[in-house]
C-alpha cells in the first residue's frame, strides 16, 4: 500500500472515530437527561405527596386542638433529613453507593484519633469511660443506634457468605434451612415480643383511648367521619383514604393518633398508675425505668420468656395441682474431634446435672406417686413425640422469623432511616396496596360484592369437574419450567416490599458506613457506665400524658401513696411475716448447701480442664481462661482495633487490621518479660541516640510473631460459639456468681477452622468482620 493510501486509510479512520465520539457524547448527554428527568419527576412525586400529607395533617391538627399540636410540634426534627450533614463519597462503600434503594449516607461522627493501636482508626467511645460523640450517626440519636446494635447482637450467632447476589440487592437474610437450638428460639421469642408484640399493645391502647371519649375532640371527629361515610355508604373509600395518608405523611400519624406511655393508659382507655409503680419509659408494657431506650422493652421480653419456661416446667411436673436432647452446637462440633475429645468434653458435661431432665424426672415421680404401673412396662411413646415436637420446632422458628422480619421491614418502609431512602416505600406501598382499594371502592357497589361472594361460594361448590381437570400440579410444573423463581418472587421482601431493610440489614449498612469512614461505631455502653435510670414518681407523672389524662392520673397517683401509707400489717400478718422469714432463711441455707456443693465440684472441673490443657488437650485448651469474675470489667480498654481474648489456651490478642491494602485479622500471643523490657527500654531512650536501632533490633526480635493472619475478604463463614457448654453455664452463673466469655469460629475459603476463645468483647469483633469485608452474608 502506498503512502497516499495509508494517509487517506488514516484520515478515514480518524474521521470515524471522531464521528462516534460524537455519537457516544450524544448519547451519554441525553442519557443524563432522561435520568435527571426521571429523578426530578420522582423527587417532585414525593415533594407533592408529603405536601399533600402535610396539608392534611396541619388541617387535622386545626381540628383536634392543643393535642395534636404538641404531637405536630415533636415531629419536625424526626421527619426533616434536608439538616442531615451528608458523608463524602470516598468515605461511603461502594456498595452503598450503588444500592438503588439508598439515598445519600449520612455522616459518622469524628473521634479520638490517638488510642487505637491501629494508625487512621478512631475511638468513638470504645474505652473505659467513654465520651461518645453526640451523634454517632447525623441524623440518628445514639440511643437509636444502640437499641439496633443491642437487638443485632441477640439476633445473629451464625452468618455464612453467598456467591449469588441477593434479591433486593441486600444480604443478611435468614437462610431457607439455618439453624434451630434453643437459644435462638429464645431470641426469637424476645424479638417477637419487641416489635410485634409491643406494637399491637400500642394499637390497642390507641383503641382504647378513643372509645373512652377522654380525647373528646379526637373522638368526635373520628365518630363523625364515621357516621357520614356509613350515610353515604362510603367507608371503605374511607378508610382506605385515611390509610393513604397515614402512609404518606408521618406528621398526619402524630397528630390523627398522638402518642402517649403505653404503661399509663389501662384497657379501657382511662389513666392508671404503671404497674412498675414509676414512669420511666414511653414504649414498654410496664413504664420500668431505663437507662437507655428500649432497655426496659428488651428486659420485658426476657422476664416473659422465663416466664413462659416456668409455667411450661411446672405443668409437666404438676406444680400446683390439687393435693388429695437436642445437643447444643458447641457440644456437637466437641463430639465430632474424635474419641478421646470427645470423652474430655464429656467429663465436664456429665459432672453436671442436665437441668432439662427436672421436667421429665418431675412428671416421671408424679406418675409413680399416683400408683400408676405403667412405667415398669415401658413408656413407648416417650421418645416418639419427644422427637416429633423438636422436629416441628424448627418451621415454628423459622415462622416467627420471617413474621419479624416482614414487621420490621414495613416498619422500616413506613419510617426509613437514612441511608435509605425517605419517601420512595411508603409511596411504593399506597399506590401498589391502597390506592387500587380506594379507586376501585369507588366503582364497587354493596350488590356487586353480595352477588360475586354468591358466585364464588356457588363455583366452590359444583366446580368440582372443572377442578379436576386443571390440577394444581400441572399449573405448578407450567411454572417451575418458566420462571423457575416464582415462589421466591411471591415472597413480600422481593415484591412490594423489596429493598426495604429489616433492623438487621439496617444496622449492617450503618456498620459498613462507620467502617469505611474508619470510625467502628462504638458498643452500647455497659451497666458500668451507664447513668442511673430516671423515672417519673407520683405527681411527675402527669406531664408525661395528654391534657385529658392529666387530672385523672393525679387522682391515680393520689390513690396509689393513700394504698401505700395505709399498707401497715397488723400483728397477726407480722407474725405470719415472721414465719415466712423464718422458713426463706431455712430454705435459703439448704440452698446455699446445694450452691456450695455445686461450687467446689464446677471449680475441681475446671482445675482438671487447666491440668489436661497444659499436658496438650486440644478440647481443654479452648476452654481455659472462660470464666471471668467481672467480664465487663475486663472488657475496658479494647477496642476498636486490638482485643483480648485466646488462640488454643494461648493469651494474647485478636488484631483487626484495616489500614493495609486489605483489611486481615491476626492473632498476636501476649508479650512476654523480655518484649516488655525491650519495649520500656525503647521507649525510654532519646529519639536521637545512636543506639536506637539496636533497642529497635532486640525489640523485634523479642515481640512474639503473630500465630495466624487471614484475609477479612477470604473469610466465608463466622460462628458464635459458648465458652463452655450452656448446661455448664447455667451452672457457673449460680454457683460461682461468675461469668463466661465466649468466643468466635471462622471458616475460610480454604476450609481452614479459627477459633478463638474467652473474648470479653466477641460480638464486637463479630460485629467489625461482618461489615468489613466484600461478602455478602446470610444468617444461618
């Protein structure tokens, strides 16, 4: 090819490229546009729909009186996030960054910067008296913050990573098949008491207090809408018309239904004195004093846990009547290291009673004290329905599961926190679930509902050839072979409700914020540093409640001291008092025998467990150093990058890392005598003093080298595992009055196992692996 020819071949293509450069900058420009387009159509959605909200809740709140004007004055800084300082982008992960369904993070607060072991890293509050930044989050009090953290912790003991991507781009969901033992059907049982339990105690109690008439005004207007819907037969447009704008607009929530202490209202919608005797929480079934938000609900659903254990023991022990195993998973893993572990693990188990054999044992006694000779023959049945009522445990608990996380997250859509987005679900859930009720209510007449429930029960009923025709399973084959995730699509977290958190995907996200902007959110502070509950006594009480309730709550608290003063026993009931007295110290020393018994054998167990550690016992080794005294006290001073804890019996520390070109954890042993004088030597010296570098050089060679370090994003599976097994924990908490620090297991993508052990802070090390890596994690 001549040179003319190259020329003009090179020209053309020059040309050309400059023609779809062209080409390419069009398109991008009027991509741009139709987004910008999109995004502002969108945001002028959402402008209006809370504009409209806002209208309907200032004329609402025009109506009911003062009320509703001091629920209309609390809610302005709750609903507002136009103040929240937002986060630079290379502070927020990319993941976030990308995530439809979130809007623009919020900042994390700045800390102590000289603290941590770890260079970059900040303290918000990790040390021994914390000085926690006031927020944390912007845009959340660290109450909040604590309440999701608290809950998180009880909640998750066991996440796996997935390879596929999530539905609704957010992991952290419960696995179809995750595990069933006892402790997480307690936590359950928990959670389902403080989300859902809670909040239909707060429907009822706002029943209740419009059907009273005490909230005259509020009454009245409900009572007269009412009465003119039902004249004109209206009222399911109506109702679904007021269910549209309590989704849209919060402030309308405040003022139509204006809160007030669930503790102070009864069940007839009247005033009463809490039946903690005090005020000292707006959200709990008791009003019991609190120090931090939410800790008086958490404690409520744990004294009804026990509770319900104490009537299910005593009903099969007969307590009361009329006078004339599933192995725990630290257990399993034990058992499965082989024989001679297997036999150590035991020894410490077997020395314990089991205290799950006192129902068992109890009704087995009752059943030969009544003569019954059944058992001489042999209880068949026994083991049977045994089996069969732990087998059907674990739907149960996957149930209660899903039934807490479909609360959560239409709590989380109809009240979003930042980072996720403020309007975009609750005006998802009006125009996808009521707003095709309210148009098509109006088309629908009394007659066509009374004539196609007619229909239907009469194709029920002689439908039955046609039935048989189009059978189910053919229908269900139709559709596994064209959309083989249909029963996944029908589920509400990837439908109407997709991309709406649950608490606990929340609370990932607000970890994963804090980590990239490198400030770990700090734990919720302990009962060592907590302040002393406040609460409201007597007369305090009254400011507390509505203007309605005020003076009936005086004439309560009155009555309640009149009771109080007037409680003097007589001297018959002071003799009974004596007696009982007399009898609780008597039975107290039989029990301080039990406890002391029980005592002296846990502690000779364990000195034994010490003993077989040091001769090499693998299963001892990582049972050596879990019963601490004082666990919270120990727990001072770690944080956020070093924490203590033991690698096979070994002291030492679990070092998270982030500073490196990816984030690992190492285990580094405690230093010994000769690393500490080569630290104090180094330290003493001049910085410019010629013999620095060999202080340098012996303090190297003396610092005890790490005994593993893995990859944060190599990691495929975290697992809480117990100190010791839950029968011995039971006993340890009784009898020794000490308590037991557990510890975490890792898997990694080479199947190789980690397990460190008697961590004082092992959630928070669980919490900081979590949201560190790339994985994306389901709960297992």
């Amino acid at each position: 090819m001549s040179s003319q020819d190259e020329s003009v071949a090179a020209q053309a293509q020059q040309t050309a490229a400059s023609t779809a450069q062209k080409v390419a900058d069009t398109a991008d420009a009027a991509a741009g546009s139709a987004i910008n387009a999109a995004s502002d159509a969108a945001q002028g959605a959402s402008e209006a729909a809370a504009s409209a909200g806002s209208t309907v809740a200032a004329k609402a709140a025009t109506a009911l009186g003062s009320t509703a004007e001091q629920a209309n004055h609390g809610v302005a800084a709750e609903t507002d996030h136009s103040a929240v300082p937002k986060a630079d982008e290379k502070d927020v992960p990319q993941r976030v960054l990308d995530h439809p369904q979130l809007g623009d993070a919020p900042k994390v607060a700045e800390g102590d910067e000289v603290r941590p072991v770890e260079p970059e890293i900040q303290d918000l509050g990790w040390s021994e008296d914390p000085h926690v930044p006031q927020p944390v989050i912007h845009g959340m009090t660290n109450e909040d913050v604590w309440v999701l953290v608290r809950r998180f912790n009880k909640q998750t003991f066991h996440i796996k990573a997935v390879d596929e991507e999530p539905h609704g781009q957010l992991d952290m969901n419960i696995a179809d098949k995750d595990e069933f033992f006892p402790d997480k059907l307690r936590s359950t049982l928990e959670r389902c008491y403080t989300t859902v339990g809670i909040s239909m105690v707060a429907l009822l109690t706002h029943v209740a207090r419009l059907r009273s008439w005490k909230e005259l005004r509020r009454t009245t207007l409900f009572a007269v809408i009412y009465l003119v819907a039902w004249i004109f037969n209206y009222l399911i447009p109506t109702f679904s018309a007021l269910l549209l704008v309590l989704l849209i607009s919060p402030r309308a929530r405040r003022i139509l239904f204006p809160p007030a202490p669930l503790a102070a209202i009864s069940k007839k919608g009247t005033a009463q004195v809490p039946k903690a005797g005090h005020l000292g929480s707006a959200d709990s079934a008791t009003g019991a004093a609190e120090s931090y938000k939410g800790e008086a609900v958490e404690q409520e659903a744990s004294n009804l846990v026990n509770s319900i254990s104490t009537v299910a023991v005593s009903t099969a022990i007969g307590k009361g009547a009329p006078s004339s195993t599933e192995p725990h998973p630290d257990d399993a893993a034990a058992a499965a290291a082989g024989d001679k572990s297997q036999a150590e693990a035991k020894q410490l188990e077997d020395a314990i009673p089991d205290p799950t054999n006192v129902a068992t044992a109890g009704a087995q006694a009752k059943t030969k004290a009544s003569g019954d000779k059944k058992l001489e023959v042999g209880d068949h049945t026994a083991a049977a329905v045994d089996q069969g009522v732990w087998a059907k445990l674990h739907p149960l608990l996957h149930a209660l599961e899903d039934l807490c996380d479909t609360w959560e997250r239409f709590a989380n859509a109809l009240s979003p926190t930042p980072p996720f987005h403020q309007h975009r679900p609750r005006l998802f859930l009006a125009s996808a679930l009521v707003l095709p009720l309210f148009l098509a209510s109006l088309f629908i007449t009394v007659d066509m509902v009374y004539k196609g429930t007619g229909f239907g029960v009469g194709f029920g009923f002689f439908g039955q050839p046609l039935f048989d025709r189009l059978k189910v399973s053919d229908v269900k084959q139709w559709l596994d072979t064209h959309y083989p995730n249909w029963p996944q699509m029908l589920e509400l977290r990837n439908s109407i409700l997709k991309g709406v958190p649950t608490n606990a995907q929340l609370t990932v996200t607000l970890m994963r914020i804090a980590e990239a902007a490198k400030s770990p959110l700090p734990p919720p502070p302990p009962a060592v540093a907590a302040p002393k509950p406040d609460a409201a006594q007597g007369h305090e009480m009254v400011g507390e409640l509505p203007p309605e309730y005020q003076e009936e709550m005086k004439e309560a608290a009155a009555e309640g001291r009149e009771d109080a003063q007037s409680g003097s026993l007589s001297h018959d009931d002071q003799d009974d008092d004596s007696s009982a007295k007399k009898k609780k110290k008597h039975g107290s020393k039989i029990i301080g025998f039990f406890k002391g018994t029980a005592f002296a054998g846990s502690a000779t167990v364990l000195g034994a467990n010490r003993a077989k550690a040091s001769a090499g016992s693998s299963h001892s080794k990582n049972r050596v150093g879990v019963v601490k005294k004082h666990l919270q006290q120990e727990a001072r001073g770690d944080g956020p990058s070093s924490f203590r804890g033991r690698y096979r019996g070994k002291r030492g520390y679990v070092d998270v890392i982030t500073t490196a070109a990816t984030p690992s954890l190492s285990f580094e042993p405690e230093w010994g005598a000769h690393a500490k004088a080569a630290q104090a030597a180094l330290d003493a010296a001049d910085s410019t003093a010629s013999g620095r570098d060999v202080l340098e050089r012996a303090l190297e060679a003396a610092r005890p080298k790490a005994l593993f370090s893995i990859q944060v994003d190599s990691i495929r599976e975290i697992r809480k595992i117990g100190g010791l097994g839950w029968k011995a924990k039971l006993v340890v908490g009784w009898a020794m009055d000490s308590e037991v620090a557990d510890g975490i297991e890792i898997t990694t993508d080479e199947g190789e196992r980690f397990k460190m052990t008697a961590m004082p802070r092992r959630d928070e090390v669980f919490n900081r692996l979590a949201s560190l890596g790339k994985q994306k994690w389901e709960i297992w």
